[in-house]
C-alpha cells in the first residue's frame, strides 16, 4: 500500500500548485514512480487483435528490463495460449473479450489470460506431449505442438473457471534476481 | 501473401516478406508456397531471416508446405530468427529440417 499512497500524496500537493485547468500535470521525471510492474491488456478474439496485444506485451516487457529471449519465450507460449481461445473457447467464431493480466516479480511473471468462451472440458490440462516426429517425412504431424510448446516454456500452468469466467495463468521464471530491473 | 523468389544453380530460394507466420498468416503462407514450389527445382530453400515469430500455427504450415512438395523433393530452411530457432529447436523440427544459417550460403555450398 505504501507505494500508491505515496503516488496520491504527490499528486494532491501537485493539484494544489499548478493546475488551473483541474488536470493532473505530468510528474517530473525524477518525482515519476517506478513503471508499474503489473499491467492489463485487452484483446477481442480474432487473430488480428492477438497479434496486436503480443506486440503490446512485448513493448512493455522490453520496457521493464526483460531479456529478448525472455520476451520471446512469453510471447511463444501466450501466442498458443491465445490462439486456444480463439480457435476453441470462441470456436462459434463469436469474437469475445480476452484480458491479460501481468504481474513482474521477484518469484516471476505470471501472466493471467481470462475470456468468457467455453469451459475447457478435459479433466485437467493436456499433458502437452511432442508428437511423434520420427515417422516418415510425408506423415510428419502439422499440428498438436501447441500445449507442448506452453508445458515446455512455463514453470507453471494454472486452469480455474468461475462465474462463466476461464482463468489460464502462466508462470515464467526470471533469468535471475536483477533480471527484472527497470 | 506474397513470396520473393529466385533461382540459382539449380535451387529455388523463396523468401518471406512477411515478419510474423502465425495462426492469422499461416493459410496465406501455406497456400502461396503450393503456387511457388507446384514446378521447378526439386531443392527449395526458404529464407525466413525476415521472419521474427513463427507460432505452432506457422511452424505446422512449414511442415505442410514440405509435405505437400511431394516426395522425392527437399525443403530446406535458412536464415532463423532467435524466437523462430527456439520453436523449432524445441519442437526438435531442427532434425528434421536441414538448416542453414544464411540462404545464399547455403545455394552456393549445395551447388558446389
């Protein structure tokens, strides 16, 4: 809590000095708090709009200081997570709401993706297992990489449906304690 | 989506000018390289140096466009981005595609 009190103190004694038009002044940069470490993005399910809420992820996490094959690996998994609710939980091609919500911290980030489409049904997420590659080129798999790609890539891998609400939450490790810097 | 192609010594190089094979251009992609690879040499190489993502979407219409080369025939890759490598290193489809680190590399090797 210490942090946003301290944000509102600076911003009432701003608003007393200099603010004839009723709006807040931009903060100096020294006085600017540190960038948020949590943030939210918003997506409607079309392939388009995931495109466009990775790109916004990957600005903000270059922005925090995450290494570039940090950044890839989120953007890995969240492309085929994001590509699931799409192609599945709005499989009636209904182009619903998806948030992500993205905490950085010393245990990690955890990047929460919630949509209001399907439940998934599976008792318990797929295993994620690589399919078979060692058949003969011309019978080489075109798909089924997906949760493999996300169960290689996380440390973690959370399913939680409540309220007509999915909640996929995904958790990275971070290369090392200052690996987050910014 | 459109392809660059060239050809030399007896190998097609196409390129992608596009920086994303993902699930909103993996039909595209796939599509165009049937119209590209359908005649000519019997050795491909593509040149993804352009490309910086390539999801499981992509990564399944790569693998397609191989397949549906037909056999007897070779698709090689070249030229893979740092996230585009970690996909396919992970998907172990760096075994079972020869890759090269550079496409004009690669033709001036393989036609030598």
């Amino acid at each position: 809590m210490t942090g946003p009190m301290a944000r509102c103190a600076v911003t009432r004694a701003e608003r007393r000095g200099t603010a004839p038009d009723g709006r807040e002044p931009p903060a100096p940069a020294a006085a600017r708090p540190r960038m948020s470490p949590e943030f939210h993005l918003h997506a409607t399910a079309t392939d388009m709009s995931v495109r466009d809420l990775l790109s916004g992820m990957r600005t903000r996490l270059r922005a925090r200081g995450l290494p570039e094959a940090l950044c890839g690996t989120v953007e890995i998994v969240l492309a085929e997570a994001l590509n699931n609710i799409v192609e599945h939980a709005y499989a009636d091609g209904k182009a619903g709401g998806i948030g992500l919500h993205a905490v950085l911290g010393p245990a990690g980030l955890t990047c929460t993706l919630s949509d209001r489409g399907t439940a998934l049904t599976a008792p318990g997420l797929p295993a994620g297992r690589l399919p078979d590659i060692g058949a003969e080129p011309g019978a080489l798999p075109e798909g089924g990489f997906g949760w493999f790609l996300i169960r290689s890539l996380t440390r973690e891998v959370r399913y939680h449906r409540d309220g007509g609400i999915s909640r996929l939450t995904l958790c990275f490790d971070l290369p090392g304690p200052d690996g987050a810097g910014g | 989506m459109e392809l660059h192609e060239t050809c030399h010594d007896g190998i097609r190089t196409v390129t992608v000018p596009e920086a994303r094979i993902d699930a909103a251009a993996a039909l595209r992609f796939k599509d165009a390289m049937r119209a590209v690879t359908a005649d000519g040499p019997d050795h491909v190489i593509l040149d993804l140096s352009q490309v910086n993502f390539v999801d499981s979407s992509g990564l399944g219409a790569i693998i397609a466009a191989m397949k549906q080369m037909g056999a007897g025939r070779r698709l090689d890759l070249a030229g893979l981005t740092p996230d585009v490598a970690k996909v396919f290193r992970l998907t172990r489809m760096d075994t079972v595609f020869v890759i090269h680190d550079r496409a004009d590399g690669a033709v001036r090797r393989d036609a030598g």
